[in-house]
C-alpha cells in the first residue's frame, strides 16, 4: 500500500503562484508512476502533469505547458507541483496519485491507471 497526503493548496490571486507537495509513504518502492490530477466542479478529472518514480520523465497536459511544473526531491522523497501565473480556470481540487503497475507514457492521462489517490487540496485563483 502507498499513502499519499497532498499540501499547499489555498487561494491566490491570478497571475501568482503556488507549490503542491505530495509525500508518498509506505511501500514507495513499487511505485512507477506518480501523477498530479484536478477536478473543477462540474468536470472530469484531469490529468496536469505526471514522472516517472524511477528515471524523472516527465508528462504535462497541453494547457499547462509552460505554466506548471513538477519537480521531485529524491532527498525528501517528495514530487511537487509548482503553479505559475494561475488563471480562474486552474481553480479546482488538485489530487496526487500514484500507480505502481507499468504503463506507456500515452496513458499516463488515465485516472484508472492510478491505484493511490491523496484526499485533495483545494486551489483557488480569483481575478
């Protein structure tokens, strides 16, 4: 079993920035894939970036390219999600979640790929 607890969340002004942590605990060392998602009310759950546990390879959606980031701490064992220059419509609750079956980079989007999931944190960005 693999443990996720994501932090950082809160409320900014558009155009600022925030940094999401996820520290896996547990059984790490099966975990292949980690993977930061959001759901906005009313909306799917998305995929905004993803790495590979081993290796650093990293995935991001269209729409944050440029913007967001996810960088990891092998030190601390932590993957982030740094946010830069937010928009209203990056509000919503952002997941961290982990997978530790192999899978191609072209699924990396698919929420059902994932086994782990933290219990969220909410972002909010106001114009």
């Amino acid at each position: 079993q693999v443990q996720l607890v994501e932090s950082g969340g809160g409320l900014v002004q558009a155009g600022g920035s925030l940094r999401l942590s996820c520290a896996p605990s547990g059984r790490t060392f099966n975990v292949y894939v980690m993977g930061w998602f959001r759901q906005a009310p009313g909306k799917e759950r998305e995929l905004v970036a993803a790495i590979r546990w081993s290796g650093g390879m990293t995935y991001y959606a269209d729409y944050v390219k440029g913007r967001f980031a996810i960088p990891r701490d092998n030190d601390k064992n932590t993957v982030y999600l740094q946010l830069n220059s937010l928009k209203p419509e990056d509000t919503a609750v952002y997941y961290c979640a982990a997978a530790d079956q192999i899978f191609y980079s072209s699924s990396y989007y698919l929420a059902t790929k994932y086994n782990y999931w933290g219990p969220g944190t909410q972002v909010t960005v106001y114009s």
